[in-house]
RNA sequence: GCCGGGAUGGUGGAAUGGUAUACACGCAGGUCUUAAAAACCUGUGGGAGCGAUCCCUUGAGGGUUCGAGCCCCUCUCCCGGCACCA
C-alpha cells in the first residue's frame, strides 16, 4: 500500500496553524460555552520534550480539539515552569545564565509543540521566570505574610548536602533528595514557612465540590492525614509537670500501662532531675547509674539518621525513666519510658501506652517486658484473651473499663469515654494532621526572590513588646517587612556565579548592592532576604494568569476569571497529587478570602484526571542509564507526528501504564495510510454528493449505519478519555467500508475525517481539504447522528438453555416475545434441547436474547 | 499496616449483568517477486473429533442470579500513594 507523504502534508499545516484564530480562547463570548482545558505546563529541561510529555499533551489536545469541534469556546493554553535546579546546575556547569539557558529551552519545546500539532493557544503564553509574571508570585507572597500565614522560623529541615539546599518533607523520598537520591541531613537554619495546615480542613471540605478521580481525592485526604482525638495530660509522680498525649483511641485509655517520650522530649531533662531527687534520698550510687544510662541512650539515639528512626526498618529501642506519670481516669501509677519509636515533631511528641491493642505498642511490651491490659473483647468472644499483636480487636466490647465495661468498641466507646475525659481540666478534644507547614526558603539563584527585606532597628523595637512563645519552632518575623507592591518585582539581579554557599546562604548574598536597601517602615538601612522561592510558588496560581496573560495592574481581571474559572478539565501526573496540585488548590483558597479571585468560585479545578506512564521498549521506566529513553522526534521523523499522536492515544487506557512498542506505532501508521487511500480512491473519478439521497437502492445504506454508529460511540468515549477505543472503533469501521466496496457521499467521508481529526490534525486537513471542505475541520461542527441509523432492522437473539448460548436466530428487530419463543422452538440446535424436558420459565431481553429455564 | 487501582490469548488491550477475547501487534500459511523486504489475502484462546459439533477458559475459592470478566464474601499476587503518625 502507497504511504501518503506526511513530511509534505505537515510543512502544508503547520504554518497554518500558526497564529490561527480557531486556537484562541476568546474572552467573554457568550455565543458559546466556555471550556478551560488545562494541562500542566512543563519544567522545559534541556534534553527537550519527552515522549511522556507528548502522551499527557496529546491527550488534552485531542480532548480541546473535540470540544471546539462541539461547539465550544476553548481556552487550552501553554506556558513554562522555568526556574529550577536543572537549569542553574547546568548555569554553574557551562558558565552561562539561566535567563539565556532558558530562552533557548522553550524555544525548542515551543517548535517540537507546533511540530506534534498541538493547538495550544500561543498568545497565552506564559514564562514563570519573567519578572512581569513573577511580580505576582512575589505579591501572593506579600499577601500571605501580611495575613500572618508566613513566618520566620528556626527550623531543623531537611538539607540535600549535594544540591546544598533545603527540602520540603514532600521532597524527601525515603530519607534521601527527591532529585539527586542523596541522603538528606537535618540542619537548622532561619526559613520562611507558610502555614498550610491553616486551611487543611479546607482543603479537605472543598474535595466534595470537585470531581476529581477518586485516587487524587484519596491521595489529597490520606496526605492530609486529619485525626481526630484527645489530648490527655498525665501528671508526673514528684514534679509540677505534666506530660501531654493525644489519641485517636481514648476509648482505650483504661489500658494504658506506660507512656513512651520521644528523646527529643523536651521534659527528658525535668524527668532525669525527678529520678535524681528521689534516688537522691535513698540511694545515691544507683541514682548515677540510671542516669548514666539514660544519658548513653540519648547519645546512641542521636547517632541514628532519621531515615533509620522512621522507616520501620529497625528495632523500637527504649529505656525506662525510673519515673512515674498517673494515668487521671484511674490512678494508676505507669512508668515513663524514653523511646525512639516516637516522634518528636507529631502530635505532642509522647504516646500512651496501650500494648493490646496497637501493633506497635505490643511489641514494646513484650521486648520489655510491660503490662499488658486488655480494654477490648469480641462481642462473640467475651473470655478471648490477646495472645498475639495480629489480633487487633475492631468491633468488639468495652472490659476492664469501669463504668465503661460492655460498650461497643469503638464508635460508642469513642464518643462516651472522650465526652467524659474532656469534662476534666487534663483532657481536651485535639485534631492533628499529618501535613506540615510549608518550608518556602531555598538557598538557591534561579528562584522568584523572596520579596522581604529585615530591619534591625525596626525588629529591637518590636521585639521590645512582645513575649516569646515556648513553642520548639519560634518565629522571628520581628524586623522583617514585605517589599510593597509598587516596588514589585524584586527582580532577580546578575551574578557571576550561581554556585550555591556551604554557609547556607543563596548566592545573592553575595551582592551587596543588591542586599543592601532601605527599611519599608522607617526608611533607615536594611537587608534583603537571600533565600528564593520554591519551584512550586510559580505554579501555584499559573492557571490565573492564563486568564489574563498581559495584566499589569493585577494578576489577573476578575471578569476575565469569572469567565473562565473553574478549569473544567486538568490533566497531570498523579507525582503532583499532593504537591503542585495541594499547592495550588490552598493558594486558590487563600486568594480567595483576600478577594482577588471570584467569589463565586470556590474550588479553581473541576476536574483532574491522572495521565498514565509510558515505560520504554523494556518495560522498565525510562531512563538515561537503562538506555531505554524514547525520544518522539525521532519517530515524528520516521511516521509522522499525526501516526505519533494517533499511536500514543491507541496504546491502552489513558491512566495506564504502558511500555513502548515500536511495532504498534507500525500499526498504526499502516491505518492512516489505509484511511488516506480509501479517501483519496473514493473521492477519485466522480463527484460524490452531499447526502444520502446519492446512495441508490437501500433507504438504509450500509455506510449510514456504519459511519453513524462510529461517531455515536466515538463521542460518548472521547468525552471519558476512552481514547483507545475511539480509535479502534475507527480502524474497525474502516476495515468494514473497505469490504463492502460500495459508494460513500462525500458527507459520510467527511464524518470519518471528523472522527480522526483530533488525533491526526495534519492528515485530516488535507484529507478534509481533499474531499472539498474548507480550512479549517477543526472549526467545523461535530457531525450530527441520525438517530434513525442507530437503531437496526434485523437483530441477533441469542437463545439459550439455562443461560448456556445454544443458538443464534436473526430476526426483525422489536419482535415480539410470544413470536420470538415460536421461532426459537423451531431452530433445529434448540429443539434438540428441548426435547422431553419441561420449560419452567422463559427470560426474554428485548432484542438480544431468549432463556428457556429447564429442569435438570 | 492503611488508602487507591489492577489481574482477560504469545503481547498491548475490548466488552450497559445477556454471543468473552473487539481493535492492534506477533505468529503461521498464501499472493506478488529470481529472492528478500514492503504490501495485500486467509487463519490464529485451550482441548476432543475427518467432520458437523461438543467440552473447557477472564488470578484462586465460595455466593447471589435464568444468566457473572462485570455484583457480594474470602484469599493470592501485582502496581501506585501514605506510614514507628500514637
């Protein structure tokens, strides 16, 4: 079969679609609903666009092209991620700025972009790294230290000694950096950190106003982490101290024998002076040995990393106090161990001890040696004694609980046994969360500035009148003053070298003219702050700005987001399901409540949809290592990027996992030639008319039925991003045409373009122009199904003996029952059956099949 | 451990509770060719049979149903996320 020639039809195409109108969200038409197709911008890196990149951008370009094909005002826009680590290690590499780095990246993802024929919408365009759209980076920044959601913070963080920079928990995978694998230190340095975990409710609340697919919104809540609790305060035998415990279990309270303290407790110190005083009084050489002990435990425990501590991986160690706490519901005198199982940063960073019914708790206990008090039995089961950790009682009955005894566990024992405790002044109702705050500093030059600048005259004043909080992290904004709005941006300034400071400190510390300003509140000398902006603060409100790209005077017109909020469709990686898309989403919220977003838009994302992963030829990821990269120019090259494309959405479901198979592409690239012959045959020799009326003979040509049929299913599936199955649809529809060797108008030809147009732009441009129809078919309706086609003259029953297919009958469609049971009574294959056995029921689905039920 | 998603031919994958294996790849045979490649045609889940035909088959085992790949229960394994989180 004759390739079509995709290299000359693609240097046609491409030049026409540049600047085109049909691409172009228009602002405010009120002729057509709008539809906001959003699909994460790229961090352009050097090796160019992936072949990922081209699945995910494929699918939200087939999926935008539909949409306008059915009548919708599409905004479907593209812009850059661009500061990074990437870029300014290979700044520091080649000696050339990341400004001049960057440039050229887009410039070459812009080019393979058009070349894939995406119909992104170019005047949108937007570069996170531009100080026009920076500027407002850095005043949402302003905005949220202003709002006292951003703080000045000693902080022990998390430190990639290799990129020498600090490290959000979220980019610490398995205690090493997410990007560079090397295992992360902990360092206490002064950062800005935003509180988040201000809006975790929020940002749990506003899931249920989203259709987000089911395993971002788990993702989102699981990272979230809320639990639901009691704090309990436990007296200290022998000390004014108490030590505090939060819950989510305080039904079990009745069974606490211990309480466990993290080392880094900051009562470890009151507790050791406890334990001296009364050993004091008895007997002092025993006093030093406990003591000592206690002290080496602490060392030893230091000396851990904290990936040993909290990955599960090694053995809960622990050593008692020599003190007692008492439990307030009972009395009980429990010992107060030191353990490292506890985290010194969660909850109150001390846990109750209650071994039966914890796994971990359990095996404490035993190693040594500690009460163990059962609080819970099975209801079915009241003597059942726990014997083992495995056995973890769920819906059982309250034992050993006082007044508490024979409540289930654990809804009714839950809520009697923490309303009771919180009547009490040592027990209060307590939510935790599992995200933390935000650590917003990076040491690092290719960032948004920080836009604050510290005063110390004004800070001495400050300081004057305010009382320190006994918290372990204390802020320190006193000093500190957000840039005001009319000197922003703070622009990033030239260096001569881009290599970050061991001392910790980004490298525009080091250019003092830079560094040196004035105050914002009383004018006199001041500092810029150093440190930069996360790459997550360009993304957080980047979908705003392509509302309203040019805005100078806000980040972007209310009307203009009015219109075009919420984002309808967002496609990205579920790698971003508690980071950039969590970020993003509390951004939204706190923009919100400061008013600079719609008020009657809550939630910015209607929908997110995870794209799936292509793995290389081997069926492992892609990697530089393995060898395994597939790069798509080279297979533009070779099929065209319209088989590329095509490819791409036939591999398998679009959230799949799938490995790259060049012979698959062949396939495909096989089809499209197919299709292009088999219009390019049919439009041959004659002139074809426009309607049905041309096919002569049937009232219900073949074709109409066929060509009907696909676009029904093609537009119920592209709507779910069943791409796949679009296209097999397709081929299969194809294949059936060319067999039956009949005529076809060109209106019926043209539906077939419609259907592959979003996947192969160029072709079905020139096939469309072939056939007579004018630029472009993208801007052309969706065809209109005739429902009369839809509907069959003649249909295949199945028939049936207790639900075992026996016999396939034809027959008119609508065909009544009583006919039908006739009919099927006389097929040779069924009388067989039938003979001599009694028929007790018979099951008739309209259509489709018949049961006769018989008795065995 | 918790949460989310899976398991269907040699492979990627289709199947509103109603003919399982669509579509594609691969493979086999054929046409064309001196030959090969490409292209095209035919066949292709497993088993029995010359054959019509019959039996079996959607990770395992139960259940609901006239009928289950699909719904329910138990289990195994795989992928993704979270986790000494109290």
């Amino acid at each position: 079969m004759e390739s079509y020639d995709f290299k000359e039809i693609e240097k046609k195409w491409i030049p026409r679609y540049e600047d085109f109108d049909g691409y172009k969200g228009v602002d405010f038409e009120n002729d057509r609903e709008k539809f906001y197709m959003l699909i994460e911008f790229p961090y352009p890196s050097g090796s160019g666009l992936h072949v990922g990149h081209a699945f995910s951008m494929t699918a939200a370009d087939v999926y935008a092209r539909f949409q306008r094909m059915r009548g919708k005002n599409v905004m479907f826009p593209m812009g850059w991620d661009a500061f990074g680590l990437p870029t300014e290690n290979y700044a520091i590499k080649s000696g050339r700025n990341p400004q001049e780095i960057t440039k050229e990246v887009t410039d070459t993802f812009r080019m393979q972009m058009k070349r894939l024929g995406f119909s992104f919408d170019w005047d949108r365009e937007i570069d996170s790294t531009s100080p026009e759209y920076y500027k407002w980076t850095q005043w949402i920044f302003t905005k949220l230290f202003e709002k006292g959601l951003a703080e000045k913070k000693e902080m022990s963080i998390n430190w990639c000694p290799k990129d020498k920079i600090g490290l959000a928990n979220e980019e610490v995978i398995d205690g090493k950096c997410e990007r560079c694998g090397t295992e992360a230190e902990k360092r206490t340095i002064s950062q800005w950190v935003v509180k988040i975990t201000d809006y975790a409710d929020r940002l749990i609340n506003g899931l249920y106003d989203t259709e987000f697919i089911e395993k971002v919104k788990a993702a989102q809540i699981n990272w979230i982490g809320k639990k639901e609790g009691v704090k309990i305060d436990f007296e200290i035998e022998n000390s004014i101290h108490r030590i505090q415990c939060f819950t989510k279990f305080p039904e079990t309270i009745f069974g606490v024998t211990w309480i466990a303290i993290a080392p880094e407790h900051p009562l470890v110190e009151e507790i050791a002076a406890v334990r001296n005083t009364e050993t004091r009084n008895d007997d002092e050489g025993h006093s030093d040995t406990v003591t000592q002990e206690i002290l080496k435990y602490l060392d030893e425990t230091k000396k851990k990393s904290e990936f040993e501590r909290t990955s599960g991986v090694s053995e809960k160690t622990g050593i008692f106090t020599g003190v007692y706490a008492i439990n307030p519901v009972n009395g009980k005198r429990v010992p107060i161990w030191i353990g490292d199982y506890v985290v010194a940063n969660f909850g109150t960073g001390a846990v109750m001890g209650v071994a039966a019914h914890d796994k971990r708790d359990y095996m404490f206990a035993e190693k040594y040696g500690l009460e163990i008090v059962q609080v819970e039995v099975p209801e079915n089961d009241p003597k059942y004694v726990i014997d083992a950790y495995e056995k973890v009682i769920e819906d059982g009955l309250m034992v050993n609980s006082g007044k508490f005894n024979g409540m289930k566990a654990r809804e009714e024992a839950f809520r009697a046994v923490s309303n009771w405790m919180v009547g009490n002044e040592w027990a209060t109702k307590k939510v935790e969360y599992h995200l933390r705050d935000w650590i917003f500093s990076r040491q690092h030059y290719w960032g948004e500035p920080i836009p604050m600048v510290y005063c110390e005259n004004c800070a001495r004043d400050e300081i004057g009148g305010t009382t320190q909080s006994h918290s372990t992290t204390v802020s320190q904004n006193a000093g500190w003053y957000p840039v005001p709005a009319t000197d922003l941006p703070v622009v990033l300034p030239d260096v001569e070298k881009y290599l970050p400071t061991d001392t910790g400190e980004s490298p525009l510390a080091n250019i003092k003219e830079w560094v040196e300003t004035t105050c914002p509140k009383c004018g006199g000398k001041a500092r810029r702050e150093t440190d930069t902006m996360p790459n997550w603060a360009g993304s957080d409100w980047y979908f705003l700005r392509y509302c309203d790209p040019h805005s100078i005077d806000v980040l972007a017109e209310q009307k203009k987001m009015e219109y075009w909020l919420p984002v309808d469709v967002y496609v990205g990686g579920d790698e971003h399901n508690t980071l950039h898309l969590l970020y993003s989403r509390f951004i939204y919220q706190f923009l919100w409540d400061l008013g600079a977003v719609p008020k009657n838009i809550p939630e910015p994302y209607k929908k997110r949809i995870s794209h799936g992963v292509i793995l290389g030829p081997d069926g492992n990821r892609m990697s530089k290592s393995k060898g395994n990269v597939i790069v798509p120019d080279e297979f533009m090259e070779k099929y065209g990027a319209d088989a590329l494309r095509t490819y791409l959405m036939f591999m398998g479901p679009f959230d799949a996992t799938m490995a790259w198979n060049e012979r698959s592409l062949i396939g495909v690239k096989r089809f499209i030639d197919k299709l292009h012959n088999y219009v390019c045959t049919k439009i041959g020799g004659q002139t074809q008319g426009s309607d049905s009326r041309e096919y002569s003979g049937s009232t219900r040509p073949t074709v109409k039925i066929l060509v009907n049929k696909l676009v029904r299913m093609a537009e119920t599936d592209m709507a779910n991003f069943k791409f796949n199955t679009v296209i097999a649809k397709l081929m299969e529809t194809l294949n059936n045409l060319t067999r039956e060797e009949t005529e076809i108008s060109r209106e019926d030809l043209g539906s077939l373009i419609k259907v592959l147009a979003p996947f192969a732009p160029f072709v079905a441009e020139e096939l469309w122009e072939k056939i007579g129809g004018s630029f472009c078919i993208h801007s052309t309706p969706w065809p209109v199904v005739d429902e009369k086609y839809l509907v069959d003259e003649k249909v295949k029953v199945t028939v049936a003996i207790n639900g075992k297919m026996r016999a396939v009958i034809v027959v008119a469609a609508g065909i009544k029952e009583t006919e039908l049971i006739s009919l099927a009574k006389q097929e040779e294959k069924i009388v067989k059956y039938l003979n001599g056995g009694k028929i007790l029921k018979t099951i008739y689905v309209k259509d489709r099949m018949l049961n006769f039920v018989m008795k065995v």
